[in-house]
C-alpha cells in the first residue's frame, strides 16, 4: 500500500491549483534563454517562495528541460528547517504530493544506502517540496529519492551521493538558499564569496552561509573526486525579484558537469 507525503506549502510557496501551478513553472521555465551544452549532472537551486526565487530555479532546471525524458531519476538533498536531523533521512513514504500529481519514491535506493525513514522530519519541510513541481514539469517520469538532513560530515553525504550517483539518467538537485536577512549590498557581497568557494570546489560551507551546506559540502566533496565543473548560472536575492532591499535573502543556481563533458561545451 502506498503511502503519501502530503503538500505542506502548496498555495504559500506556490501556487495551489493544478492549472496555475503548471502555467507558473512554465512560464518560469519558458523564460530562460536556451543555451546548448550538455545536460548538468548536478544542480544547486534555491527554495524560497515561487514569488522570490522561482526565476532563479528556473535558470538551472531549464538547463536539463532538454534531457527531461531521459532522466529517470532524481537524488534531492535539502535541510531539514524544523527537525534537527543528524545525517540523511528519507519521508517514510512511497509517493511525493504536489497539486500536479504524486511522484514515485524510489524505496529500493534508500534502501540500498541505508537510509533510515523520519518523517516528522519531512512533512512540513518545504526545501525539498518546492523543486518538484518544476521536477514534474522537466522530467515527467522521474522517481525521487528525497533526503533531507541538518548537520553531516562532507564526506559522509557525498559517499551517500557517490553510491546514488548512477548514470546520465540520474540528476543530483541539491536545494539551498544562501545569505539570510541582511541589507542588500552585504548580502550579495557574502553570497558572492559563497558562490567563489563552492565554483573553487570548497566543500567548508556552514549553514550560515547556506541553510543547504550538507548537501553543498557533499556534493563538492564528490566533484572534487570526480574533477567536475562547476558553473555560476545566477546570481540573485529577494531584493532583485520581489522583496526589500532592506534585507534580503540570497539564491543561486549552480550546475556541476563531468570534466569531459565541460571540455566539449
């Protein structure tokens, strides 16, 4: 029997109807400019109301749109807010809701990694929840292997990571804000120190920095051993879309590719 991990921020973060969550993320989506180049094996993205970040989501899932129908599979890391989690969990659940359908869990993989179930941990967390609408729009077909943590060894996320890792039909997405409610100028001058250190492949992040450093540090551990790149693909705050500048929140989209492909693009 299934079991279902309900929406907890559908009509807060994003839209709540069918038709209008579709319309958003499609419009979101529709209005990146193409660029040609391989599909990203990884991305990072923010994870903020649709209203604040949702361009800045858009620029990295516009990235794979292409490749949508052969990714199969998608490795989501995001922190627990509301939980204190040491490591990884997974929701305990079989399905992932959102108003565009549910999303199938792929249990066998959590459970091939040993990752253990909580899910008071993910039922009102919304870093996970907010990258699967645009999921469901790009790769249709995708299971999901949702973790969420709050504090973990570099090391020990990316051999989590490394063992997920699989082939061109998984896609790693790593959700994460940056800077947190500081004046507009000082915050994009920490996010841009924080975007230098994870392009240089740094993997020393704290939550300070980024609410999602466990799955950054993580996912900068395994690229530094698989000689990934790493590309810058925005670089935005709540105070360059729809909020104050008085104090801002900071997100970027960044997409980490194998070296080999990165020479041929």
């Amino acid at each position: 029997m299934d079991t279902i991990r309900a929406a907890a921020v559908a009509g807060t973060f994003y839209p709540g109807s069918a038709s209008e969550l579709t319309a958003t993320v499609d419009h979101l989506l529709d209005a990146v400019a193409v660029v040609d180049g391989p599909c990203p094996k990884a991305l990072i993205v923010p994870h903020a109301g649709y209203i604040y970040s949702g361009p800045i989501a858009a620029s990295a899932f516009a990235r794979v749109r292409p490749y949508g129908d052969r990714i199969t599979r998608v490795v989501l890391v995001g922190p627990a807010h509301r939980v204190f989690v040491p490591g990884l969990v997974s929701p305990g659940a079989t399905k992932l809701a959102t108003p565009l359908g549910t999303l199938s869990v792929d249990t066998a993989a959590l459970a091939s990694a040993g990752i253990e179930p909580n899910a008071a941990a993910h039922a009102r967390e919304h870093s996970l929840e907010v990258e699967l609408p645009f999921i469901q729009r790009v790769a249709p077909e995708a299971q999901i292997i949702p973790l969420a943590g709050t504090r973990a060894d570099a090391a020990d996320v990316g051999r989590v990571l490394e063992q997920l890792w699989g082939g061109p039909e998984t896609l790693i997405v790593i959700s994460t804000d940056l800077s947190h409610y500081l004046p507009y100028a000082e915050g994009r001058a920490i996010d841009q120190d924080t975007c230098n250190k994870i392009v240089a492949g740094e993997p020393v992040l704290e939550r300070e920095r980024a609410c999602g450093s466990i799955g950054i540090n993580g996912l900068t551990w395994v690229a530094r051993r698989k000689q990934l790149r790493i590309e810058l693909l925005d670089l935005r705050s709540s105070g360059d879309t729809a909020g104050s500048r008085d104090e801002v929140v900071g997100y970027r989209p960044t997409a980490r590719g194998a070296a080999s492909a990165a020479r041929r693009s």
